[in-house]
C-alpha cells in the first residue's frame, strides 16, 4: 500500500461510524404471523388486506417439486439409505 492511502485508526472508525446494521422492523399480521413492513405476509400472502401470493398453490408446487427431486435421485442411485441393500444377518 502506498503511504498516501494510509488512513489512521481515527479516519477508519469516522467511516465506519455510519456502516452500522439496522434491524429490521417486523410487525404483526392480520393472520397473528409476524412480518417484515413494506412485504406481503409469509404465512397467508397478503398484503394492505389483499391476496398477493397463493400460498396453497406454492405450497403445493413446493411438494410437487420435492417429490420429482426424491424420485430422480432415487433413479440416479445417489439415494441409498432409505431402502435397504444389504440385509443384516442376524
Ligand atoms: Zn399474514
């Protein structure tokens, strides 16, 4: 590093005195979860009273997915601790 960019402990801590995190508001939804303000609920998908997301139908694309995912893997043969190769002997 060149000595011209050199910055001392006093200029690194006035720069960094403005980088500090700010939580983030959550408040309550109509349906009793809590979410973030200015997002459309997590838990029932509405927001300012309206339906935004389709909760039931991502739920059930969400399923769909995990299952298509399982069975190709099953068919990939990288799946092998559910079902039982080598049987024990006793
Ligand atoms: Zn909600």
């Amino acid at each position: 590093m060149v000595v011209r960019m050199r910055r001392n402990r006093s200029e690194t801590a006035k720069r960094r005195s403005h980088q500090a995190l700010v939580a983030a508001q959550s408040l309550k939804c109509e349906c009793g979860a809590l979410r973030l303000s200015h997002r459309a609920c997590a838990s029932c998908g509405k927001y300012r009273g309206r339906i935004i997301i389709d909760v039931v139908a991502r739920a059930k694309r969400e399923a769909r997915r995990a299952k298509r995912r399982e069975t190709a893997l099953r068919e990939s043969g990288q799946v092998t601790e559910d079902k039982k190769e080598e049987t024990p002997k006793s």
